[in-house]
C-alpha cells in the first residue's frame, strides 16, 4: 500500500484535517515518512495504526466492508429502481384512464356535432316552411285585396244602377 498525506487520511478517516496532523505527529517515527515533496505522510503501517485508533478499516482488508458496502447500496438502487418502476406503472396507468377519458368525450363531442347538424338541416327546414307559408299568405291577402277591389268597383257600377235593374241583373 502506499503513503498518504495528512489531507487524505483526514478524508478517509471523515476527520478534520487539523485532527489528522495532530494524530499524524503523535505516532511513531516508524509510521511516518517524508514524500519526495518533503511532506509528512504515513506509509502502510501508519495507515493500519491510525485504523486502530480511530477503529475504522480504511485500507484493503476495507475491501470486504467495501463489499458489503456496495451490495447493500446495489440492493437499495434496485428498491428504488422498483419504486420508480411503480412509480412509472401507476402513471402510466393513470395517463391511459386519461387517455380513455379524453376518447370518451371526443366521441361525445362528434356525437353533439351530429346533434348538431340534425338540427341544423330541421332549422332550415322549418325556415323554408315558414316563407311558404308566408308566401301563401300574402298570396291569399292579395286575392282578399283583389276580390275586395272588384267588390268595390262592382257595387260603384250597380250603384249607378236602380234597385230593380239591381235585382234583375240588368
């Protein structure tokens, strides 16, 4: 294994790195080294001091707890991979109850557009009976008129006339 600075040891151990440096001092000068940038590191042994110290494995005998570590974090990513997948499930189930819902009024709506229609053409048609008839009407007030005008100038003429060139049509 090899050496660590105070830094990396202090992010291994979840410790300040100023309690590092004063654990780091503390040890033995057989745990601790100088690197080729002269600064203070601990080697391997340091490494498994510090883990008996602080009672945390953090070099490759972790590699088991890492292990276990990383299946537990498998097995609560496919919890969640199952959750989201429920998740997903109930969506997509509630969009295909929305889905059936919006079918159901547009098939409502183009039956209201026939309704529609139907009355439309009944409209059009009671219109076209209602001119008619008001055609005939004035038709029938214009022969009332017209009958009333020779009525008129029927009895003008016969006015002219006495009573028994009236009554005998002479």
């Amino acid at each position: 294994m090899e050496t660590k600075t105070v830094s990396e040891l202090a992010e291994l151990f979840g410790v300040t790195r100023q309690a590092m440096n004063k654990r780091v001092k503390s040890l033995d000068s057989q745990f601790v080294e100088k690197n080729e940038k002269n600064v203070t590191v601990a080697n391997a042994e340091g490494i498994r001091e510090l883990e008996h110290l602080y009672g945390k494995v953090v070099t490759a005998e972790a590699e088991v707890v890492d292990n276990e570590k990383n299946e537990a974090t498998t097995e609560l990513a496919l919890q969640n991979d199952d959750a989201t997948s429920a998740a997903y499930e109930m969506i997509s189930a509630l969009m295909k109850d929305k889905n059936a819902e919006i079918d159901r009024l547009n098939q409502q709506l183009l039956s209201k557009d026939e309704q529609l229609s139907v009355k439309d053409a009944q409209i059009s048609e009671k219109d076209l009976q209602i001119k008619k008839q008001q055609e005939l009407m004035e038709k029938a007030l214009m022969d009332q008129k017209s009958f009333f005008d020779e009525l008129q100038t029927q009895m003008k003429s016969e006015k002219n006339h006495g009573f028994f060139a009236r009554l005998f049509g002479k």
